[in-house]
C-alpha cells in the first residue's frame, strides 16, 4: 500500500511538471477512488490531452457541475448526466482509454477554448485603448468595460490593475507631504504638484493649467469637505500616470463656501480618459469617510499616514 501511495504521488508530481502550458478544454473530473487517484487521472489528461481540469469531484457532488465554468466531463464511474458531454475511464489511464479520449474530443471539438498561460494580452489591450483615443474616440467606464469583457470572452489574460492601477500602486512616500506652509491655494497647487515635476511625471505647463482652471471655473476641484483634488487635463503637460498628496500646517480658503478651508490637497496627473478610474474610485471612498479623512490630515508621519489610508492592505 505504501508503494503504491508513493507511486500516485510521484506520478502526479511528474505528470504536472511535464504538462503543457496549452490548455484548449476545459473539464471536470468525477472520482470516487480517492483523491489521490483523482488528481493523477487529471494530471494525465493534462499532460496528454491539452485538457484543463476546473475540480476533482466526487459523485455526491454531482450538482458542482452546473456552477463550473467546464465544457466536458470525465468520469471514472458510471453517471447520468446529459447536460454536457460526459467519457468513462478508467482510475488508470490505459491506451484504450488515451484512444477514447481522443475520439471524444475529436467528436466535441467545437467546445475548445484556445488559451495559452503564457500570453499576457495586458500591453495589448493598452495599445488598443490608445488607438481608439489617438483615432478621436473616448474611451469611457463603458467602453473600457466593454473591451475588457471581449478580452475575457477570447480568454486574453489582461493584469487590470497594471491598466487600472489602485491608489496604493503609485502614490509613492516622496510624493507624500505632510504639515506643510502655504500662504495661498496657488501655492497649496505648486507646492502639491512640485513633487510630480522633479519625477517628470508633468510638465511646469501643467502647473500652470490647473491654476488657470480654478481661475476661470471657479473652486471645483474642492470635492469633498477639507479636500482639494487638483488636476487639469492630459494634454496639458501630463508624461505618465502620477499623484501627490499634501496636508495643510494650516488651512487655507479656495473660495468653496460648501468645503472650505482646504486642509489636504491631491494633485492627480492622468494620462487618459480610464488609467486613473481605480485611484478616482478611492478617492471618493476616501471623501465619504471622514473619520479617515481626520487621521489623514493630522498624521504626524509617513508610515503612520499610510496605515491610515490603506488600512491593512499591503503597500506594492
């Protein structure tokens, strides 16, 4: 018994580090011969037969099936299940059992997914998303969505946080102010972007815009209560994707009767219309709690400003 154990194990082991990185079914694997045979039984269809294998599945669970993403299932006992296409084998695959399986899968050939783990279609889908800018289209919550979900339905592996990073990804310590002296929120807008100038994430233009943008529309950056967002827009002068943050020694009046005095500032550099969606969307939550807001504003450092703000999430 204890050499056949060893046997399963090592074979699994074996098995897993041969399989191909391909994978063009995927499947579901009913097994009432233990685990061990179960895993063997799908390590060898992955190895063999481009198969990926979602679970092991015993027959009391059965009713799984319906809540996997799987296309065809394999089976070392006798079942009745017409809702997908269902091969007995053998606990040990035999070549007949290698020759069945290829006939089945001939036969439900037009349920192949073609993926591929190497392939990370992230570059690609920025390429794609700057093209449609460059070719005078916007690219809005929708649209990105909706070119997100065709990635996925052509199984394109897509990392979204490095399309769409989160606050935490690229507010950087140096870009981190903290009890900082500012006579006017002219100043308060230099000072917060002076960080994202040194680092060439803008230009001195961009500086410039945002000041004129307040001057001729009013206090609107001042978004929430205490807090200025400044920004102007991507052709101004932005380089890359970039934010800052800057608390107030004292605080300082916009002209917002609604949110004044001002006692942090964020300076947001984006680069286009959907890359600074995610930071946007922790701002707001970030608005919405004052409590947090509180502790960011009389924060006496840079770590403690940051277990503040990300809480218990780990800094990348």
């Amino acid at each position: 018994d204890e050499i056949g154990f060893l046997t399963v194990y090592f074979s699994t082991s074996a098995s897993q580090i041969k399989q191909k990185e391909q994978y063009v079914y995927q499947a579901v694997v009913l097994c009432n011969h233990g685990v061990s045979t179960g895993k063997l039984l799908a390590a060898n269809l992955k190895e063999h037969f481009n198969i990926e294998i979602v679970a092991i599945l015993s027959s009391y669970e059965l009713a799984f099936i319906d809540k996997l993403d799987v296309d065809l299932v394999f089976t070392t006992i006798s079942i009745d299940y017409p809702r997908k296409p269902v091969l007995l084998l053998n606990p040990i695959l035999r070549e007949s059992d290698k020759k069945e399986i290829k006939v089945f899968l001939l036969k439900n050939k037009n349920k192949r997914r073609i993926v591929s783990n190497k392939l990370d279609a992230t570059q690609l889908m920025q390429d794609i998303l700057m093209l449609i800018v460059e070719s005078g289209g916007k690219v809005t919550k929708e649209s990105y969505h909706k070119v997100e979900d065709t990635f996925k339905e052509h199984h394109l592996k897509i990392n979204t946080r490095e399309i769409q990073p989160m606050l935490q990804d690229i507010l950087r310590d140096s870009n981190i102010l903290l009890k900082q002296e500012c006579k006017d929120w002219k100043e308060a807008i230099t000072k917060s972007a002076q960080v994202l100038l040194t680092e060439e994430v803008i230009e001195e233009r961009y500086i410039n815009a945002m000041i004129k943008s307040v001057e001729e529309y009013g206090p609107y950056i001042v978004v929430g209560k205490h807090l200025a967002l400044a920004h102007a827009r991507p052709e101004d002068g932005v380089n890359k994707l970039g934010i800052s943050v800057m608390t107030l020694k004292e605080p300082i009046n916009f002209g917002n009767p609604d949110n004044d005095p001002v006692k942090i500032v964020f300076c947001l550099a984006a680069v286009d219309s959907y890359s600074h969606l995610n930071v946007m969307k922790n701002l707001i939550e970030l608005i919405n709690d004052e409590e947090k807001l509180d502790l960011l504003i009389t924060a006496q450092d840079v770590n403690m400003f940051n277990q503040v703000l990300y809480g218990s999430e780990v800094r990348k």
